[in-house]
C-alpha cells in the first residue's frame, strides 16, 4: 500500500535550512536586571573583539529593556567610548553623532593593508629605516585643520545603496569621494619603536592622539601618511578616547555594569542600571530654555513656542527639570523636533 503525503510548505517553497549561528562572544552571559532602567545615556567602554551590536544586546540585558542604541559605529578592531541611549534618549543619539571625537592610535609605517589596518591582508612592504621622527611629525602636521580625506573602502558609505565594505567583500571596486573633515589636533606621543617586515625590512610603530570631526577615519590617516612619505602606512591598534563631552574617564566596562546589575538584583528594592538622566544629557548637550507649565503643555501637543535667539536646537525644560521637548527655529518660530513628554 502506498500512502500519498503533500511535500511540507517550507520544502515547496524551495528553502533551505538555515546554517548555525556563531557562537556569541564571551561577555553575553550577564544578569539581567530585575528592573528596567531609566531613560539616559550609558557610557561604556567597549572591549576588543566585540561589535558596537554586541555591545547594545549586552546592555539590553543589563538594563532589562530591547529599547537601547549607540551614538556612533566602533569597529570590533578598537575599544574605547561608546555612548549608549536607553529608552526615550535613543531618539537623543540622532544630534550626538556629529560630534567632535578623540582617538589615541598606533600607526605603522612600512606596510600596506587591504583594510588599511591590521586585520586586513598584507599588500606591500617597504624599509622605513631611512625615516626620523622629524619627517613624520612634519608630515602628520600637515593633515591639521580642515583637509579632504578619501574614507576607507572598507567604510559604512552607501554606493548605489551597496555598503562600501560589502562591495569590497565581493570584489567590486570601490571608489570613494574625498570629502572634508576637520583635525583640530593630530601629534605622535611616543618614541618609534622598531619591527621587522617579512624580509627583515624595518618598519615603525608610534603611538599618535587625534581630536577631529566627525566622519574621519583614522585609518585613512594612517594610510596617507605613509602615501606622504613615500610608503604604505597602515592603523595598527585604536582607542576611542572622547566623543562630544564624554570621554574614558566616564565609561564602565561591561563587566563592571554585569557586576553592579548582579549587586542590584541582591537588594530588597533593585534600582536598575544607573545611567545619565535626560535632563543632565540635554543640558550638557544642548542650550536649555526654562518653559512655563502653559508653554510646557503647548509644546506636548507639538505646538511652536516663540523662537530661540541662535539656530541651534534647543532643549526645553521645566523648573523642575522635566525635560519637554528639543525645538527648533522655523522662521519666527521654535518648532517641536522631539517631544519627550507628549500629552
């Protein structure tokens, strides 16, 4: 006897079984918190090896909430600052993306990379023993200021709605625009310390601090500075020391926020994650206007408010502090961009 079976639905439509996930880097076994917390920014250190994705699916967890995003891409190849929104400050991170940022960075000259850094495939070696430290430092002076830079190919930038890095992947050529930055301080901070090239060649490392706009690439830096000295230069390591008014001297490690939720959960009352709160965030970011309670209520039903006396976003708040909305002038109006309390 033969029995008829109609073929499963997911075997008629022709798909396939999807592979295995990776397995997800060490760290992802945190607590999580028994309380949400509160709307503000957290700013951590991000570690080595992990991506500024991962970093955000860890503090979720932590703060016991899927609403968190960061201000600002950090490549799994550098550690540093990243600054992560929570609940309604994610909306925040849209005007803290722009602003100034700080690096320390160890740059290798003598060698030339695919990916203009480390994790990228050796293209091309030169001897670099003919260089002192006062040809380089001449040569890192003249990318202060406002210069044209040519970003990476292997950057986030859209061609064609294709990721640069994703047509480098798959063998496309990539071409880039130069477009403008702006290096406020750019200069070497240790001695030049030998290594060897392949064939013995002499290579140099040193280690540099930047503070530039946003959108430069540090990489590139290092790849046009061996371009000015005749050679291939490429970013050995990279630390992100400051974006905006924040910088390592308030950023926690993942595990010392795990450690402090773990603590937390303990208590009778738990509390949370503790984060910046958005008053704080908006008045270290933002020119602040005090509204009225009239004036509060009108802005909650994104009504305009009479304009500011600059251009700039504002953020209105309440005598007590109460964050309203951000606004922003329309002609002779300041008209609700954000509105944090709505009615």
């Amino acid at each position: 006897m033969t029995t008829n079976s109609k073929p499963s639905r997911r075997s008629r439509r022709g798909r396939t079984e999807r592979p295995p996930r990776p397995p997800r880097p060490a760290g992802f076994d945190l607590p999580r918190a028994k309380v949400s917390a509160k709307d503000g920014l957290l700013i951590v250190d991000k570690p080595l090896g992990f991506s500024s994705h991962d970093v955000v699916g860890m503090v979720r967890r932590l703060a016991a909430t899927k609403k968190v995003g960061h201000a600002g891409t950090l490549d799994p190849q550098a550690s540093g600052v990243l600054v992560i929104g929570i609940g309604k400050a994610t909306k925040l991170l849209t005007y803290l993306v722009g602003k100034d940022k700080s690096y320390r960075a160890t740059i290798r000259l003598g060698q030339s990379t695919e990916t203009d850094d480390a994790a990228g495939e050796l293209l091309q070696t030169w001897d670099a023993r003919h260089l002192s430290s006062i040809e380089i430092d001449q040569a890192l002076a003249t990318f202060k200021g406002e210069i044209m830079q040519v970003p990476t190919k292997v950057s986030a930038i859209k061609i064609d709605g294709k990721r640069a890095y994703q047509m480098a992947r798959d063998g496309e050529e990539v071409k880039l625009a130069a477009r403008p930055v702006t290096i406020s301080q750019i200069r070497r901070v240790s001695s030049l310390r030998r290594q060897s090239g392949p064939n013995n060649e002499t290579l140099w490392d040193f280690d540099v601090v930047v503070d530039c706009s946003s959108g430069t690439y540090i990489r590139a830096i290092a790849r046009d500075l061996g371009e000015a000295l005749g050679m291939g230069g490429h970013l050995v390591a990279l630390r992100r020391t400051r974006v905006g008014s924040y910088d390592l001297s308030q950023a926690q490690t993942v595990l010392q926020l795990g450690s402090q939720i773990a603590l937390d959960n303990e208590a009778e009352q738990p509390q949370g994650l503790s984060v910046i709160d958005l008053a704080t965030v908006c008045q270290q970011n933002f020119p602040v206007r005090i509204v009225t309670p009239l004036e509060a209520k009108a802005l909650s039903y994104g009504q305009f408010l009479p304009a500011h006396e600059t251009g700039e976003i504002y953020a209105e708040l309440t005598a007590d502090h109460t964050v309203v909305a951000l606004t922003k002038n329309q002609g002779k109006k300041a008209r609700p961009v954000y509105v944090l309390a709505p009615a």
